[in-house]
C-alpha cells in the first residue's frame, strides 16, 4: 500500500492498522523467544546462558538450513527445543497439547469433543482439518470441484511463501504511516513464545523513539469485565502497544472478550479502558 503507484490522487481510506504478535525484526524477534523461555523457567540457566554465548542473531534467517549462525548456537537452539519438549504449545506455553487421534476417533464418532484446557478448544486445528475434508462440507461451500488429490490443510505448501521476506525490517514502514498520520495499535498475547511480547515491546518503544514520540498515556494496566485485561502504553496521539493477558498468539482464539474490548476501543478512537 506504501508503494502502490495508482492513478493521480488516488489514496487508501486508511484510518488505523492493528498488528497482533507481529514479525517486526527478525534478529531481536528470534532472540526474545529464548529470553521468553527462560524467563518463564522453560529452558535451564545452562542453556540460555549457552544461547547468549554462541548465537548472533543479527545474522540470523530463516531462509538458510543453518540459520546463518554457528554450528555451537545451533547445537545450543536445539538443546532449548529439547528442554522445551513435545509437550508444551509454542503459540501459548500455558495451554495442553492436542492429542489427534483421540480428536479423530471422537470425530468419527460423532462425539462432542473434550476441551482438554478449561475455556479453550486446544483440539480445534485437527477437528478443522477433519471437518473442511469432509465431501458435504466442501459441496456446501462449493470447494473443491476439481477433485485435487490432496487434503485440505492449514498452511500448506501451496503457497510458497518467500522466507527471505521474514528478514525484513518492518519498523521503517510503521514509521512511515505514523508519519502520514495512521493509527497503530500493536498487541501480544503474552503467552506467546514464538513472536513474544518482549521483543515486541522494545522495538516500539525503537519505533517511537525514532519518532521522537513520548509516553503520553504512561505504561499501566487496561480492563476487560472487571479484570485486568493486560498492560498498555500509548506514544503521542497514534501508536500504541498493549498486551493481552492470558493470551496464546492468535489473541481472539484464546482471550475473545478482552480481544473484542481491544478491537472496539481501537475502531472507536479510544483509550483502553482503566478501569
């Protein structure tokens, strides 16, 4: 949209955009997820302090084998994934992991399924897969009609997505709609491990200071229903970052109501509610 060269005149209706758990930068997005895990006693003090030691994450990418860092920070990485084992949910390390073949036999048997984690579905990826695969379900929705000879899935390989992208700073294309005076509001689920909300936090706080912006609404914490919904701070007039408590990656997934209590405060031109 920054960069789209269209009849004289033309311009996006662009009033405001709101990021949840967002790529910003890859370097300090990679190294904050080790920061987050052992600061939430998921990894030892043996590894991290390995971690801090071998790995540069200035280099580092996705779109290399080896990530573009050493031999002794990968060795390093894939001790923390160790430690972190099969059995705790990157997107929220708070939630139960889903069994699929359970889900796939209750499915089958046309039985409710059980939320393993009270409140959340943590079995919802696999009961989609099984129910966009079902031939009615496809009919109804007029998918499929080509017959293709493979499942229907959540990020497939389809789409091939370039992972060179992921090392692009997005810091200079929020900077420059704040500029032309677009609303930002970017929030975390603060369970997240993957895109956690300490990377998150400290480069829009860069951002903001690359603005020359203060905290005009000073770092505090906002409501949801009579609980505290998360913590936010506001910079000058347009650009906010807030977290969402108890929230996995995908925010409205897990914490719906404080979602929708964010969401509306922000289409409505408001302040998070303190209250």
């Amino acid at each position: 949209m920054l960069s789209y060269k269209g009849p004289d005149g033309f311009k996006f209706n662009l009033k405001g955009i709101a990021i949840g758990n967002p790529l910003l930068q890859l370097a300090v997005d990679a190294a904050s997820t080790y920061d987050y895990l052992w600061s939430h006693g998921i990894i030892s003090d043996l590894v991290y302090d390995d971690i801090v030691s071998h790995c540069n994450f200035e280099d580092y990418t996705l779109s290399s084998p080896s990530n573009n860092v050493s031999s002794s920070c990968n060795s390093s990485l894939q001790d923390a994934n160790n430690e972190l084992g099969d059995y705790v949910n990157n997107y929220d390390v708070t939630l139960d992991v889903c069994y699929p073949s359970l889900v796939q036999q209750e499915l089958l048997l046309r039985k409710k399924v059980a939320h393993i984690s009270n409140g959340v579905d943590v079995c919802i990826t696999s009961e989609r897969t099984f129910y966009f695969n079902m031939p009615e379900v496809q009919q109804a929705l007029h998918a499929n009609f080509t017959t293709l000879g493979y499942p229907w899935s959540m990020c497939s390989g389809v789409l091939q997505y370039h992972l060179e992208d992921a090392n692009i700073d997005m810091l200079p294309s929020l900077r420059a709609l704040h500029i032309q005076g677009i609303r930002i509001l970017i929030f975390s689920g603060d369970q997240d491990s993957v895109v956690p909300f300490i990377g998150t936090r400290s480069l829009v706080r860069q951002l903001a200071g690359s603005l020359r912006l203060r905290a005009s609404v000073p770092y505090s914490a906002w409501y949801d229903r009579r609980q505290v919904g998360g913590w936010t701070v506001q910079y000058g007039k347009n650009l906010t970052f807030a977290t969402v408590r108890g929230a996995a990656h995908m925010v409205p997934y897990s914490q719906p109501s404080r979602a929708l209590t964010m969401f509306r405060n922000f289409l409505g031109g408001r302040k998070l509610p303190t209250q």
